[in-house]
C-alpha cells in the first residue's frame, strides 16, 4: 500500500477525489491517503480528513517558525513520521521548500487548473487562472497534473485532459467544468505513478 500525504489549503475537493478512489475507485487495494496538511486552519478541507479519520496537521506561516528551513522541516518531518510514500499538492496555494522537493523528488505530484505550459508560473492558481484563459478568448483549457520541481508548474507532466471554453463562459463556467476533469485525473495520474507507467 502506497501511503499518501496529500497538502491542502481550501476546499479540498481534489483531495477528496483521491480518498473517494482509495476507497472506491482505481486507487483501491494500492493506496491509501495517511496524512493531510494544511497551511490554512480555515480549510474545509481539514474538516473532510477529519471526517474521513485521516490525521490532519496546520502548519501555517513561516513567520510562526521564524525562518524558511523550521517551516519546511516541520512539513518534512510530518511526512517522514507518516512514512509518506507519494505527495500531493491539491489546492495547496504555497511554494513548496526545496529541501522537500529534493527528499521527495518524482514523488510529488501538483494538479494545475490548465493546460500547462500555458497560464503556469507564479501568480497563476486558483480564479486567476480561469480569468486568464476567459480573457484571452481561448477555446479550451483543461488541467494538468504534473511533478513537482524547484520552478513553478514546471516538471514533467504526468496527465493532461482538455475541456471546450465556449465564447460566452464566464470564469467560473470555465472553473466548474476544469474541476470535473480534475477529479478524474488526479487519481489516474497517481495510479500511473505507483504503476511505473512513467
Ligand atoms: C483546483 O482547481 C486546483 O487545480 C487549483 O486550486 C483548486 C483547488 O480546489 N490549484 C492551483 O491553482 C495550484 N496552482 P480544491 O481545494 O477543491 O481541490
């Protein structure tokens, strides 16, 4: 059993699509999600884990651990302790700290509410995105999940899948629609992962 930790700071939808999948879906019998963490005590996504019985921390602002190497030691020491095999970035609106990213490195995953490359990098997450793609009258979009490097929305993409825009979409028409595919891929992407299929 692949054990994920899956980090969060809103709604958590997507995080529930991969525990719904452990349970339900194709991620049943091969994984299972272990730990959640959040940089918002606020997300509702922390009342789903607990929901679910999955254990759920807040690490919040860097501020509170004085400097960058605390803040991302105490994420890093979370995983660890949770003997975390795959980490999910899902919704999570921070950068994630290169000492992370080097001890997890082609195990951690990000999902993007486009088709990267286009409307990634910084600035770019969440309603910014959809009003980019509605602004520069794009016919589709989509979602993208992809491995995470030290730069923005920039390793190798593990799944892609489109959807139309149609010319009167507004941001959140755009937004629903992308949401769909997101919860379809993120599970199938993770399975590709723990399958070798990359
Ligand atoms: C999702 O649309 C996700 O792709 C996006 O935030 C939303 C989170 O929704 N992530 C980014 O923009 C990261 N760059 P959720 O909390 O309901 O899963």
């Amino acid at each position: 059993m692949m054990r994920i930790a899956v980090l969060v700071s809103g709604e958590g939808s997507n995080m529930q699509s991969i525990i719904d999948s452990t349970k339900n879906g194709n991620l049943k019998g091969i994984a299972q999600v272990v730990l959640v963490i959040s940089n918002n005590s606020n997300a509702y996504a922390l009342r789903r884990a607990e929901n679910e019985n999955i254990k759920f921390v807040c690490i919040e602002e860097r501020k509170n651990f004085g400097n960058e190497k605390s803040f991302n030691g105490a994420i890093l020491e979370e995983l660890e302790k949770a003997k975390t095999n795959i980490v999910c970035l899902a919704g999570y609106m921070k950068m994630i700290g290169h000492v992370i990213i080097e001890a997890y490195h082609n195990r951690i995953l990000n999902i993007h509410p486009a088709l990267l490359p286009k409307f990634g990098g910084k600035g770019m997450y969440g309603h910014y995105v959809h009003e980019a793609v509605v602004k520069a009258k794009e016919t589709e979009s989509g979602a993208t999940v992809h491995f995470v490097e030290k730069e923005y929305d920039n390793g190798e993409i593990i799944i892609q899948q489109k959807i139309e825009v149609f010319k009167n979409d507004s941001p959140e028409d755009v937004a629903k629609k992308v949401l769909v595919i997101e919860h379809q891929i993120y599970p199938e992407a993770i399975k590709k992962i723990i399958e070798n299929k990359m």
